[in-house]
C-alpha cells in the first residue's frame, strides 16, 4: 500500500524530466525539459556534431539548446536518408566517423570514452576542450531503413552526470518513421515546389518580353 504513493512519484518526476513532443521530418521525440529549439542559421553549414556511421549525406533537421550562456548544453538532431541497421559495423563505423570529424575536419582533438549499442541504438561517448572548458560529447544513431537519425549532445562536464540520465531518458521515446514509398522528403519537395515557381515567373517573364515585342512591331 505504501509503495503506490512512491511509484506514482516516479512516474510523475520522471514525465516532468521531458519537455513536450517534437516532431519533425523523419522522426519524433520528447527533448529533456527545458530544451528549446534554437536558431537554425546558427548552426547551419559549420557541419558540427554532422556525423553518420555510413560517413553518407545528411542534414541538420533540429537544434536544441538549454540557455544561451557558456555553460549551456546543445543537441543536434540530423537525417540521412540511408538505412541504418544495428551491429558491430555500424559502432565501429560511427566511432571512426565521431574520432575523424573531431580530430580533422574540426580540428578539436576529441578522447573516446567508450562505443557501446544500448537499447536499440549504438553511441559514443568521449570528450573535446573548448578554451578551458571540458564538454561531453555523445554521437548517438537509431537504426532505419530507408533513413536514419543521429543525435550529437553537447554539455559541459560540470553538468553531465545531472543531465546525461535525462538524454537517455529522452533518446528512449525517438522514434524513426519509415520513408513513404513514392513520397518525396519534404526538402526535396519544398525544393521542387521552388523550381516549378522559379520556372513559371521565367516564362511569364519571356511572355510579356514578347508581346512588348510584339506590341512594337505592330505599332510601326
């Protein structure tokens, strides 16, 4: 009888640890309280935390940040539109891909703590300086077909071991959904939307160049 009140408690500490649901193209999930999505021209084309165990295309599809000063924690939610499945190929490849992205693409020397496959997806851990600041680093990737996702956080030591119960709490509700068959990716749509516009105010702009021409000729 005692213990209800107790498991109750859990329940409800526990949902208060997760902010509401994201969802965005490819995948869903309930970000760590107090996450809150950040300006994405921020972090666009600097390629940081762009890891996939495949080393393959892929795009920023989230940025999440917890404050805005020095001390604050980031979260980075990439898409790439190739299966993933869970193994030992694919930790040991995402454990390449983390340590060369680091090491020299960013030119920030990256110490790996560990690579491990844990509850359905596989992550590295490790560990980078910025000036004299220590962060963690953990690269995870969930397992798709057809596509996949890959998470890079980003938090100051001081504050891990209070927040790392929190991503893994939060990376257990991600969930991939499958591409559609015969249904494009929305960038590629909103890509293909942007031609057919593009295309259209070009042929109305050759129309009227000809009728003024036209115009023209007939007036003389």
């Amino acid at each position: 009888m005692h213990s209800m009140p107790l498991v109750l408690l859990f329940i409800l500490s526990a949902s208060d640890s997760l902010g509401p649901t994201l969802r965005q193209e490819g995948f869903v999930i309930r970000p760590p309280a107090n996450f809150r999505m950040a300006r994405m021209d921020l972090f666009h084309g600097t390629q940081v935390g762009g890891v996939t165990p495949g080393g393959g295309p892929r795009y920023l599809s989230a940025a999440l940040v917890d404050g805005d000063g020095e001390d604050a924690a980031s979260l980075l939610l990439f898409v790439a539109d190739t299966s993933l499945a869970l193994g030992p190929s694919s930790r040991d490849s995402l454990s390449t891909q983390v340590v060369r992205h680091f090491n020299e693409e960013l030119r920030q020397p990256f110490a790996m703590e560990r690579a491990e496959i844990i509850d359905g997806r596989v992550q590295v851990l490790g560990s980078i300086r910025e000036g004299s600041q220590l962060r963690r680093i953990l690269v995870v990737a969930w397992p798709g077909e057809g596509r996949h996702v890959v998470a890079t956080a980003s938090v100051p030591s001081g504050r891990w071991d209070a927040l790392a119960p929190r991503l893994a709490e939060s990376f257990a509700t991600l969930r991939v959904e499958p591409l559609v068959a015969g249904r494009l990716p929305q960038r590629y749509l909103w890509a293909f939307l942007a031609l057919i516009a593009a295309m259209f105010f070009i042929s109305v702009g050759l129309w009227r160049r000809r009728q003024s021409r036209r115009d023209n000729v007939d007036g003389r």
